[in-house]
C-alpha cells in the first residue's frame, strides 16, 4: 500500500465527518428554527384571541425568526462545513479508536509530509514504521471511526418538533396553514369556531340613554344557552364587563346582546364568545341629544282683519306657545336649540276618531322650519286647522337623533268674538260751551224721556278685538194698548245705517266717553268712527270706536211712504249693532248693546220731569258734599 492510499483513506474519513456534521447541524438548525416558528405562532394565536396581533409585533416576529434561522445556520452548518480536518487530527481520531496502531498511523503521516524534519533521524525506521502502518490501516474502516451517534442525536432533536408539527397538521390543518402563513406577513385571519361581528362596529349614542350593543354571532353549531363577555372602557375610566346573551336568530346567524350601563363618556368595547372575538376594538361616541332652549309662537290674525302697510299679517304674541286662534289665522313659531341640527319640523296633532280618551293623538301633517345657516334657529309658519288639537315641535341634529320629549302645546279654533257695544248714558248738553274745568258727566242724564218732534241724543262706545267694520240703528215704537185686554203686537225693528266718520287734524282724536271728537262742537254728530292704529306697523286698528249722534223723532218713515206718529203714552225702544266687516255679505259676528226703553211725553211733562231731575241732581250734591265733610277726603 502506498502513501497516496493512505491518505484516500484519510479523505474518506474526512468526507463522512463532514457528512455527519451536516446531518447534525441541519438537525440542531432545524430545531431551532421550527421550534421558534411553534413559538411565533402560538404567540400570534395567544394575542389573537384578545386582539388582533399588531403588524409591528408580526413584523418584528417575522424579522426575529430570520435572524434566527441566519444565525443558526451560520452555527450551526456553515461553521463546521468551514472547518477543514488536518489529517493529523483524523489520524488521532484513527488511533483513538485502534490504539493498537500505537502512534505508528500519526507518525506516517507527519514524517512522510513533503518538507517533514527528519533530520537526525535513521530511514530505515520510519521505512519501518510506514509499512507497518500502511499493513494495518489495509484493514481498517477509516469511514467508521466518524461519531455516527450524531446521526441518533439528530433523529431524538427532531422527533418532538416534528411531532408537534405533525399533530397541528394533523388535527386543524387549516389552522395550522394559516398560522405558517401569518408568520410570513400573509393578511389572514385565523380561523375559529365562532365568529363574532359588531352589528355596528362605530356608532354613534344619544348620551345617558339606555342602548344595546349588538352583534351577529356565525358557526357550524350556535347554542342560545352561550353566554359570552363584552369589555367596556370608558375614557378615562376603568374597564368594565358586561355579559352577552343570545338575543334571536337571524337566519343561519344569531344575534347576541349586551346592555351596558347607560354613560355620557365615549367608550371602546370588545366581545368574546367561546373561541371568537371582535377581530378590532369598537367605538361609540356619546352626543347629547338637541334641546329646544327657546319656544316663541305667534297669532296671525286673518286678513280680513286687515293687513301692515306692507301687506303682512298682524301678530299676536301666544305666552307660552299655547295658541287659541279664530278661523283663518295662522301661528308663527321661532325656536332655539341647544347645538346646532339639520332638521326642524313641527308635526301637528289630532284626536283620532273612535279611540280611547287617553289614546296619544296621531299626527296629521308635518310642517318644515327653515333653518338659519348655524343650525341653532328655525322659524316657520303653519295654518290653523278646526280638527288639530296641538303641535309639538321636532329638531333632528346630525347623527338623526331627535329631541326628547319633544316640546308640546296645544292649538284651538274658536269663533270669532262679537264686539262689545254699550250705549253712553244720555246728554242734556249746556246751551254755551263747557267751562275749562266743567265736566261732561254733570250733563249725563239716566232715562230721558222723549219728547215728539224733538231729538233725541244716542251715544254709543264699540270694541272689538280684531276689528271694526260698520254700525247701524235700530229702534221701533211700542204703542199703548187702548185696553186691557188688547195684545201688543210685536213691533219689527227699523234700521238706520250710521255712515262712518273719519277723524281730521281739526276734530282731533276720538274721545270714547262722550262718543265724538275731542273738539267736535256740542251738537256735532258722530254716526260711526273706528279708531285707526297708532302704530299701523304693529297694532292692529280699528277695535276701539263708537259714535253719538241725535235722532229725529220728526218725519219718521214708516215704510209704506207715510211718516210714524208718535203719541204720548207709547214707547220707544232702540238699541245700536255693530258688525266686525265692513261687508254687508260677511259672515263674521255682529252684536247689539242692550236695549234702552224710553217712555213719549209731551212738552210740558218734559218740563216737570226736567225740574225734578234738576232738583234730584241737586240733592245727590248736596248729599255728596255732607259725605265729604263727615268722612274727610279719601
């Protein structure tokens, strides 16, 4: 055997030892690695049963393995694949194991090297030494003496990871697949047995209302007695912890539901329920519903009670919003709200036909407000409708929540009001004009009679509360019954039309006591007059008025183109009616003042009547005076 073989069987060794080496650093890498990738996962599956895993933490498991697996491999396969055996060193290992080569192997292979100090040394020996050497290494196995228990070592390293890898597979493949893929950034979700959906993941909440957290739970099975977990954290507050009951079925799915306390403060939440769970965190914002701060309504008379100067409606402010109106009007609502919203309407109410008493009344229509441009002011009118009973007035703001309770008030449609007519007590006027400090009432007379062929003086006070339009006079003659047993026919009563009389810069301003104007002479008469507003842009006119004026009792017609004639001992009766239009056809109301009854004298009996009227006159004055003086001065 020559040195060139020795040395192949040296490389031979060489070769297994590196094959072994690699067998075994693959192994230890492999463990390493796979048993890091378990790890991963079992950490991205841990995690992802609370939330789901952040993309930082995947991307820093992802980078970490890398660097493992380089670094592992670096160790553990390149450094000994590097590492190149002396054949010195497999000639130890040789000799190791036959130590009964007996350092012949060893010194061959250093003596025989080209370059070998041999100096001093006999040839003939180490001629000696190789032969026997090479004799003996012709019957060993070189290849052998490499450490083959690696190769055992390795299959033991493995055998567990490989088993834990094989049972995932094994029992939830998909599981598995997921979880491997996960680790290398794929944007899988892991699968479970349930999962849980948010009905609405971001909401947003009237604040401190009741509300129900909902979501819909998808399985191969769905049990209704499961009972699941919702966590509440309020901001700034600690987590809290709802339970989640199944609510209904939906189909193939079923919804479950929370209740958390009602709260003012904006929460996240999250659900879990056997294995599943919300894959991200939900939100609720918490507003407070739109409040209506402010509530004004007006009246708005008809037109025919007449309009402005600019053809608008007169206004009647209604306190509280409560509106009583006449035919006709319409109502003027202005509302405030609290913050800012995208919808005003008022909703008008009627009683529905044949329910209870207590029923709530059904809305009829609904009428828009129009909204200023920062959402916190609307305004609108609405018509005045016999079958509504009332009104309530609905904001929504953005988020569709409206306000609660709604403001309510109630709407009536009554008749128009008559006017009010009085007639003024009687005047016996001065035959001069009134002294600066002499009062009308000192002329004022209580049933005068009357007199045939002489006038006779009717003064009259009017009021309306939306408005004036004409008057008239109505009188008749009650005749004396010649005897007791003749039946008094009822007389029809006679119309006069009172024109009506407009105000001058010259007759000054209406004065309602004496039924004329201020400087109107003592014998002027006054047929009608309606006071006109003061403020035609605010007020509504004409509800004061009144006239006076003196009847003829000479050449009454009786309407068969004769003349009445009046004889002592009759009657006359008149009173004045007053119509709130002006239009004979109208059908707003009219009224009538009471009915004054005078008896007919003659002449001379006026005269008595007019002495002992004067001298009653005088005692009451005389009477007042002594009051005075026993009372002293109020």
């Amino acid at each position: 055997m020559t040195l060139s073989l020795l040395t192949r069987r040296l490389a031979t060794l060489r070769r297994r030892e590196r094959l072994v080496a690699l067998a075994w650093g693959a192994a230890q890498w492999l463990a390493v690695v796979m048993a890091a990738l378990i790890a991963a996962c079992c950490v991205d599956w841990w995690i992802d049963r609370q939330r789901d895993t952040p993309w930082p933490v995947r991307r820093l498991f992802f980078a970490w393995q890398l660097m493992l697996a380089a670094g592992a491999g670096l160790w553990f396969i390149a450094r000994p694949l590097i590492r190149r055996l002396s054949d010195d060193e497999l000639a130890l290992w040789v000799e190791e194991r036959h130590q009964d080569l007996a350092h012949r192997l060893i010194t061959t292979v250093q003596l025989s090297r080209p370059g070998a100090q041999t100096d001093g040394m006999s040839a003939e020996l180490i001629a000696v030494v190789r032969r026997e050497a090479e004799q003996r290494a012709a019957t060993l196995d070189f290849a052998a003496v490499a450490d083959h228990t690696r190769l055992r070592r390795a299959g033991l390293l493995l055998l567990p990871v490989l088993a834990v890898a094989a049972l995932s597979l094994g029992l939830a493949p998909q599981l598995t697949g997921v979880l491997l893929a996960r680790q290398f950034l794929a944007d899988w979700e892991i699968p479970r047995s349930v999962a849980i959906e948010a009905v609405a993941l971001d909401a947003v909440l009237p604040a401190d209302e009741k509300f129900v957290l909902a979501f819909r739970v998808r399985g191969a099975v769905l049990d209704p007695s499961w009972r699941g977990t919702v966590v509440v954290i309020p901001q700034g507050q600690p987590r809290e912890e709802y339970p989640l009951d199944f609510a209904r079925f939906d189909g193939s799915d079923a919804i479950f539901e929370a209740r958390p306390t009602p709260t003012s403060r904006p929460f996240s939440y999250t659900a879990r329920l056997r294995d599943g769970r919300l894959r991200r965190p939900g939100f609720v914002k918490m507003v407070p519903r739109p409040v209506v701060t402010e509530h004004q309504a007006w009246l708005q008379l008809p037109t025919y009670c007449g309009t402005r100067p600019d053809g608008s409606r007169y206004e009647v402010a209604q306190g509280r919003g409560d509106v009583v109106g006449i035919p006709g009007s319409a109502v003027r609502l202005i509302v405030h709200t609290q913050r800012p919203v995208r919808r005003a309407v008022v909703q008008l109410e009627q009683a529905a036909a044949g329910t209870e008493h207590d029923a709530p009344p059904a809305v009829s229509r609904e009428v828009p407000l129009d909204l200023d441009a920062d959402g916190t002011k609307a305004q609108g009118t609405f018509d005045l409708r016999p079958e509504e009973t009332g009104y309530r007035i609905v904001v929504v703001d953005d988020h569709g929540f409206a306000n609660v309770p709604a403001p309510r008030r109630t709407v009536r449609v009554v008749p128009e009001e008559p006017p009010q007519v009085v007639l003024l007590k009687e005047q016996f006027p001065p035959l001069g004009p009134l002294g600066p400090d002499e009062p009308w009432s000192d002329y004022e007379v209580d049933g005068l009679p009357v007199v045939p062929g002489e006038k006779l003086r009717v003064g009259y006070l009017a009021h309306g509360p939306y408005g004036l339009g004409r008057a008239r006079f109505l009188y008749r003659i009650i005749r004396k019954a010649e005897s007791g047993n003749e039946e008094v026919k009822e007389e029809p009563w006679r119309v006069l039309e009172l024109p009506e009389t407009e105000a001058t810069p010259a007759s000054g301003p209406f004065d309602p006591k004496r039924g004329v104007f201020v400087n109107s002479p003592a014998d002027a008469s006054v047929y009608f007059h309606a006071v006109p507003s003061p403020k035609p842009d605010q007020v509504l006119g004409r509800t004061l008025g009144g006239g006076r004026f003196d009847f003829s009792t000479k050449g009454i017609p009786d309407g068969k183109g004769g003349l009445v004639t009046l004889r002592v001992g009759d009657y006359f009766e008149f009173c004045v009616e007053v119509f709130a239009d002006k239009d004979p056809a109208s059908k707003r109301p009219s009224a009538r003042s009471e009915i004054r009854t005078r008896p007919i004298i003659s002449a001379s009996d006026f005269g008595r009547w007019y002495v002992d009227a004067l001298q009653e006159e005088r005692r009451l004055r005389e009477l007042a005076e002594k009051q005075g003086v026993v009372f002293g001065p109020k």
